[in-house]
C-alpha cells in the first residue's frame, strides 16, 4: 500500500511515499519551488513529485501522515461561528487563511487532531481517494522514530531538539525490552501552557542579533564560533536551568522577552564572540541534559534528531564527552525529515511494535529525490553554451581536479535533508587553502567554516580520528572529528580552526560515480579526500533539475559538471 506522508510546516514543508515499509521517494518543497526553507501550506508539488518518482497517482495512495502544519480554514469543523463566518467570507474572496493545526489544538485545549479537521473535505480537495486512512503524527516523535528504525539497536535513548513542534522544544523516548516510553515530549504537552525553554530559538536570535536570518544560517555562527571567546555564555547559562530528569527550562516569561534580553546582550558585540557564547551554551546545556538522561535510563546508544542537531560540533561533544557506543543523527534532522518519520508512526500503530522492528533496516544514501538518468546529459548537450569533454568522466573528473578545478557532480536523485552528499555536490582539492575563498566568492557565500572532506571508508582512519561511536554519524557528514595531525598540512581547506573536519564516509555502492573519482584523484595525487560542498548558490536550495544544472554551469558558478557519461565545460 502506498502511504504519503505530508509536513505542511511553516518552514521546511515536504513530503515522501513509502510502499509499504519501503521509502520510494521524499522531496522538500523548496526544492520544487526554489525558494530556501518553503512552507506555510500544503506542499502539493512535492506531493505530485515524489509519487510521480513512485510512477503513481493521487488515486493509488492507501493511507495518509499529516504532520500538524498549516491547514485552510475550509479543513476545521471546530470554528466558533464567527470564526466560522471570517473564515467562509475570506475563501469567498480568495483571501482563505491557513491555520496552524498545533495552534488550534493548543488554543482549545484538546488532542483529538481528528475530532476538529474535516478529513473527507481535505481528501476530496486533493483529490485522494474517500475514505482512506488519514492520520495526525507528533512532530517530536516523527524526528524520533527514525533514530530507531533505521539502526539494529535493541536499546537506545531518542533525544530530539528544535525550535518548537506541538508546542514542546524537546522530547525524551527510551527504547528498551521491545517498547518506546515517552519520558517527555509527548501530546499531553498540547494541554499545556508553551513552555520557554528552547536553546534552539537561543541560537536562533543569536543569529538574527548578528543580522542574518533565523532557521537558515545558524551554520554561520558554528563557523564564527571557533573565532571568538564564550564571553557571554555564562550570562546566558544563568538564564537556563537542566533539571535531574534532563528537561531544561529558562527564567523568561516569553520567547519575545527571550529574544529581546539576548538582542540587548549582544548589541555591539564582537561577531565572533557573540557566536562562540552561544555556541558553548549550546553545547554545555545540551550535553548536560543528555548526561542526566543517560544517567537515569542506562542507555548506551544515543539517537538525535530535530535542527538543534544540525550542529555537527554539538554532536562531536556528545560523542566523545559521554558514555554512549554509538551515536547516530537522522541525516534529514530537520522539518524536512518529520513526513518520513510521520509514515513510520503510521506504520507503527498498524502493525504493532514487534512487525514494525521487524522490518527495519539501513540508510544507505539518501538518494530521493528524482533521478533524471540521461536527462542531464540531453540538456547539456542541447544547449550550445555547452560542451564535452572527451574521455572517460572518472578519470577526466579527477585531472581536472588534481589541476585546481571545481567540478560539480550530478547523478542519481537529489538527496533527502539538508545536506549534499554526492547527487548534487561540487568537488575541489583539499590541498589549496585558499578554495574556500575562491569558490564561496563564485557561489555568493559568506561561509566562516571550512568545506566538509568526503573520504572512502577504508581510508578514513588514516586521516581522520573518527572512532566506532561517531562511525554511523560519519556516513552523513553530520559530525566533526579531529583530523590527524600528519594530514593537517596536506588538506588545508577541510580543516576547522580546531583541527577538526566533518567528513562524510562513503562505500562504493550507492554512487559508483562518486567513490570512483575519489579512488582516481587519490591514485593521482595520494590524497584520499575530496572537498564535498553542496551545489548551490547562497540563498537557494541545493539544485535538484537538469535545467538548475546547466544555468549553474554556463553562469561559471562551477568550472565543470560530471556524470556518469561525461564531463561538460562552460565554452
């Protein structure tokens, strides 16, 4: 049965099918529509895309996940009648507005999503079929679960962290003996009055306080914060309190008052400072109430999910700082990854637990999105500011590298999260300290961190002290490690102030392509990484299109373009 699983979100909407337990396709709506971190509304092209990759219709889904997003009035039955009336008379003039699920539930006090939504209307108006299962999923338990399903672990605590979702900033489940306990973060926090607790929003309005914009360019500040000095974190750690059972909470009265205290406190402030203060909050908080949990449940395993945990130097802190074997980050940790967590829910309450472990396995790639085939080499060809390189793409790919090139690769689908790795990636040599510069000038970046380095599984202990507990993390380039000190000369331009780097390990199978040029540019010169850097310019999503492709290329933005048939230059 074809199950859609739907994130309406305010940021990050998305969608995924899955056949089954198997995820055929998963697509963010930014990548449809070309505007970073797209939502606010029911995210209809990524919906048509991926059950197009599915090779299916509206008519062939049998069940459907909604995350508890942004709905149209027209789908609430619980409007008092002058809500009610507003409501009707906007949709009359086409001014309808979407409503927050959450914040309906919220505002009403109530848990039943499907006692106030009208779940026939809303199948009706996206024309799937009447009367197929439509069911509400948690947002922290939609991070949470794919933690656990695609892992082996028979025992783990599941930590998620954002900036807000169901009107909670965090949840705690321990796996143990077969069965998931919610510790906090459950429904029953909709009955509540919101808490203001979130380290995630912190963060958020350090990044505002420095003049860029919250939920995108957090990453910013991870990078400026091995500049400065954490002069104010304790200032802000005064603020925050980690109790005994790991649930953090703050002495603000709102999130407005929040934001105001740390805009005052940073006014005029050092960039690099104010970065490196909330980064070490970020850190000490966290960590400490992870601690207290591990502490109190005994876990060994740690899964982490939600935008808190895009910090890969967070994530590094928590490996190697507590005692946990292993450490795995959903790759799509983000709202881009709650529709595919929503299906797992799905799945979960049809099945029963002991189907549900049965039937876990793997993330090998996160290669979702469409795969044109040959259709990106029919569009570079077709157009005339194009042309060939002769010889074999691998071995071209990896003399023009060796040569100081940046060479974008295209093959395969678009990845699933926020980060490339490998689909729609451009290379570089590590060895030119100053590609960093060159190439964020090309792409219109203001990057402060270093490029991650890509390096095949077998050699990454040679460069890399990335040990068993961050090996799993490691797949997906969402953890840092110390790189070895003998390598540190030799591959300046992934390497962190710290003498840290975040490396994404790869195998051969997924993408042939991508392991084949790394095997050749190290046959070449003895380095065994390559610069991986998503293909993007700043303020757009990571291309997904042949036609994104070609615009790329011919705007020199890269020097070349590989895929599995040949190499293209820019005449």
């Amino acid at each position: 049965m074809l199950i859609l699983g739907i994130h309406p979100g305010y940021h990050d909407a998305c969608a995924v099918v899955h056949d089954g337990y198997r995820l055929v396709a998963a697509v963010a709506l930014e990548r449809m529509t070309r505007r970073k971190i797209d939502g606010g509304r029911i995210p209809v092209e990524a919906i048509d895309e991926c059950l197009s990759i599915a090779g299916a219709t509206r008519g062939d889904v049998g069940a459907v996940a909604l995350g508890r997003g942004a709905f149209p009035s027209r789908f609430y039955s619980h409007l008092p009648i002058g809500r009610a009336l507003e409501a009707t008379a906007r949709r009359l003039v086409g001014k309808e507005k979407h409503k927050s699920m959450e914040r309906e539930l919220t505002r009403y006090g109530r848990t039943d999503d499907l006692g106030i939504f009208r779940a026939d209307v809303f199948l009706e108006a996206m024309e799937l079929p009447a009367g197929i299962p439509v069911r509400f999923f948690n947002h922290h338990e939609a991070h949470a679960l794919p933690c656990l399903f695609h892992t082996d672990w028979d025992e783990a605590l599941l930590y998620t962290a954002d900036g807000g979702g169901d009107n909670v900033q965090y949840s705690f489940r321990s796996f143990r003996d077969g069965r998931i306990e919610t510790l906090f973060g459950g429904d029953e926090e909709l009955l509540n009055p919101m808490r203001v607790d979130s380290v995630g929003l912190a963060y958020g309005y350090a990044t505002q306080a420095l003049g860029y914009r919250i939920n995108r360019h957090e990453g910013k500040l991870t990078g400026l914060a091995a500049w400065g000095e954490p002069v104010f974190s304790e200032a802000i750690s005064r603020r925050f309190t980690v109790a005994d059972n790991g649930e953090i909470t703050t002495d603000f009265e709102s999130n407005p008052a929040m934001r105001a205290w740390l805009l005052d406190l940073f006014d005029g402030q050092k960039r690099e400072d104010v970065a490196a203060s909330i980064q070490h909050f970020l850190e000490e908080t966290v960590i400490e109430s992870v601690r207290r949990l591990l502490d109190r449940t005994g876990h060994r395993k740690l899964g982490l999910a939600g935008g808190v945990f895009a910090n890969v130097r967070l994530n590094q802190r928590l490996a190697d700082e507590l005692p946990v074997d292993d450490i795995f980050v959903y790759p799509p940790m983000s709202d881009q990854g709650l529709a595919g967590g929503g299906v797992l829910r799905f799945l979960l309450d049809r099945d029963g637990m002991d189907t549900w472990l049965d039937n876990r396995w793997p993330l090998e790639s996160l290669y979702y999105g469409r795969d044109f085939g040959d259709g990106i080499d029919r569009a570079m060809e077709a157009d005339d500011r194009i042309a060939a390189e002769e010889g074999d793409p691998v071995e071209t790919a990896a003399r023009l590298l060796e040569a100081g090139n940046a060479v974008a690769i295209y093959t395969k689908g678009m990845e699933y999260g926020p980060r490339a790795l490998g689909a729609r990636t451009i290379l570089a040599s590590p060895a030119d300290p100053t590609v960093n510069d060159r190439l964020n000038e090309r792409l219109q970046r203001t990057e402060f961190m270093p490029f991650a380095p890509v390096v095949a599984e077998a050699d990454v202990d040679t460069v890399f002290d990335l040990g068993a507990v961050k090996a799993h993390a490691g797949r997906f380039m969402t953890i840092t490690c110390p790189v070895r000190p003998q390598w540190r000369e030799r591959i300046p331009a992934v390497i962190h102030v710290d003498g840290t780097a975040r490396p994404q390990t790869i195998r051969r199978a997924p993408n042939p392509l991508y392991f084949d040029i790394l095997a050749a540019f190290k046959a070449r010169t003895g380095l065994p990484v390559l610069i991986n850097t998503s293909f993007n310019v700043h303020e757009e999503p990571i291309i997904n299109t042949p036609a994104e492709c070609v615009r790329a290329l011919a705007d020199r933005r890269v020097d070349h373009v590989v895929t599995d048939r040949a190499v293209y230059t820019a005449k």
